[in-house]
C-alpha cells in the first residue's frame, strides 16, 4: 500500500530515488543545473519568491525560496467547492484491462537497440482507480462547464487553488477531474502503459470512459469546446497531458506539465516514435505544423537523471525541458517555460508557489475566445 501511494505521488517518488542513488556509489548522485548552462534556453532570473506574470510567454528562472501562494491555502471565506470520488475497476474498461510488471524487476536493454528496452516480466492484472471530481460552487447546473484532467490523482491542491481562484475571478468556473493512475510506474506497468505511450489511447480513455462516468455521477455537463478543455500533471503525468493535447487537439488546446517526462521511457517500443516522448524535442514539434496549443511547463534543477539501466543519453529530465522550451519557442507556440533553483523532481513547494498563477496563465485568453464563438 505504501508503494502504491508513493507511485500516486511522483514527487515522493523522485525524493525516494535521489536517497537510492544517494545511497548507492555505483551510481551517480543528481547534479545541481545551472540554468545559465550553455545550450539551454535563454531564460529572465526573477526575484526570488516571485512568480513569472500571467501575461507573460517565454522563458524565466526563479527560486530559491519556494513561499506558498495565498491561492494555494485554503480561504474560508470563499466558495467551496463539492467534490466527488468513485472508484473505476479495470474490469470495466474495454481500454485498460490492466497490466503489472512483477516486483524487483525491470528489463534490459536490446543489444541490437540499446534505446529499446526488452520487458519480459509484465502481465495481466487487475487494477482500481479512484477518481475525485471538484465541482465549483458558481456551476449552474444544466449548463456546460470548462474543465481539466489531473494525472496521478487525486490532487486536492488543485482544488484548493481552483476554489480561491474561481473566487477571485481570475480563471473561470470550472470542473477538476483528478484521475489516479492504473498501478507501478514506467515500462511494463500500467501507469507506464497510459502515460508514457505516445497515441491518443489515454485521451480516448478519458473520453469514453471516464467523462461519461463524470457527467453521470456528478450530474454535470462538460464542454466539447477544446478551448475550454485542459490537461495538467507531473512526470510521466505531465508527458501524459502534452500526448493528449497533442494526438486530440480536437479535445484539448491548454496543457500544464511538472517536471515532464519527455525521455525515452515508451514500452511497447514503437518505431513510428523510437524514442518515445523525447521525440517530442528531438522531432515531432520541429516536424509538424503549429498545433493550437497553450503549454505552461516546469523543470528544477535537481531533477532527475540516468534513473535506470539504458543510459542511452535520453533520460535527462532537465535537458529535455529544456530542449522542449527551445523547439516551441521556435514554432511561435503560445507557451511559458519555468526553471526552478533549489527544486527537485515535482517538488510540492514549487507546486505551491506556481499553481495558482500557472493556471491563470493557461486560462488568460479564455474569457476573450469564449465571447467571441
């Protein structure tokens, strides 16, 4: 059960890995980034403990204090919001009927492909998921509302945030649908399964099997308007959100990512995408057209690194955010790019001090192509 949880929170996740590798000789310890690394992205340094602004786009730096934001603690004073939790059994998805690699193993890499790497210990099995679904107090029932999908969920900071900024009219009235994640993490498990393939067969997921279940149990109504539809989450999580957007932009046009796991870490290998989500950097966004997309990204500078056996130089977590931050800058994509000092994998207190204004970011122009459809 511990494990379980920790897999359900990606940044105790990173925190346990950094102690292993501490831990271990053999292996090398997280380097501390310097953000002014030649080859990264030109980035503004920002006085510590402020946020960049949500009229903003491009690249900025800050830490390394991480001060909570107001909008991040519960205000007693504002509107609550309901929220509503169920579970979803895999035995009711034709999508996902689960899949487990067994424990204390991994795989190894192919000696004909050393960025492929050969899994022979995962098979079937059963899996829960639990589901929270933040409805704010302003919905007016009957009508159809904004929403976004949260990876690795429940999340209630992102339902904390919403209720205070929900209030102060800064990002509107919207549903949070915090999905959990099938079980394990990376290649041969299930969440690896959802999150680090790149298709649209999580998206459609959501889709058909998920925001059916939503409408249903918490008698709402979601927008169809991929304006008004976002995606968000942290690690494979977040990688997970861009796939989304970005094989179903005719569903999403707003995505928001921690410390992204744009790296080689697909299973099944899949030689249309060889490298799995670093094709994303490496080629995908320089190859196609300008997607109609919204990105709000962050990475910090002790993030991860080389954390399995392949070592294939696509498993830098910090490079390929970077890496990201420089291809949408050259497409022109409407994006916002955060480096964090003194900030490790998914680090909660930098989630704290960004989400509120991250959020506003994602959603600024919402209001003004609302009114103009």
């Amino acid at each position: 059960m511990r494990l379980i949880k920790i897999y359900n929170r990606p940044w105790l996740l990173g925190i346990l890995l950094c102690t292993i590798w501490s831990a271990n000789p053999t292996i090398a310890q997280i380097p501390i980034r310097d953000p002014h690394t030649p080859g990264y992205v030109a980035a503004t340094e920002l006085p510590d403990g402020t946020n960049p602004s949500p009229n903003s786009i491009g690249n900025f730096i800050i830490g390394p204090t991480h001060t909570p934001s107001p909008e991040s603690m519960v205000q007693t004073n504002v509107p609550q919001g309901t929220i509503y939790r169920f579970t979803i059994n895999s035995k009711e998805s034709k999508i996902y009927p689960g899949i487990a690699r067994e424990a204390n193993t991994f795989g190894t890499p192919d000696p004909a492909n050393p960025v492929k790497l050969i899994v022979t210990t995962s098979h079937p099995a059963p899996y829960t998921r639990q589901v929270a679904v933040y409805v704010p107090k302003q919905y007016v029932a009957g009508t159809e509302a904004p929403f976004i999908i949260g990876t690795d969920g429940p999340d209630d900071l992102l339902f904390t945030v919403l209720n205070n900024l929900i209030a102060e009219g800064k990002v509107p009235p919207m549903i949070a649908i915090s999905i959990g994640n099938g079980g394990g993490d990376a290649q041969g498990s299930q969440r690896g399964l959802e999150y680090d393939t790149m298709n649209g067969r999580y998206a459609e997921f959501v889709e058909n099997e998920v925001l059916p279940l939503v409408e249903n149990k918490c008698q709402v109504k979601l927008t169809k308007d991929p304006d008004g539809r976002a995606t968000m989450g942290g690690s494979s999580g977040g990688s997970c959100a861009l796939i989304m957007a970005w094989f179903h932009q005719e569903w999403y046009h707003r995505v928001l990512t921690y410390s992204g796991t744009y790296i080689n870490q697909q299973w099944p290998y899949n030689p249309e995408t060889p490298h799995g989500a670093w094709e994303f950097h490496q080629h995908l966004i320089a190859r196609s057209r300008p997607k109609p997309l919204r990105i709000w990204l962050e990475v910090g500078d002790q993030d991860l690194l080389n954390p399995n056996i392949m070592r294939d130089g696509m498993h830098d977590w910090v490079l390929a955010n970077e890496n990201m931050a420089k291809e949408l800058a050259a497409k022109s994509y409407q994006y916002q790019f955060v480096f964090a000092r003194n900030a490790h994998h998914v680090d909660n207190n930098v989630k704290k001090q960004t989400l509120p204004e991250a959020l506003e970011w994602l959603w600024r122009d919402y209001h003004s192509v609302h009114a103009a459809k």
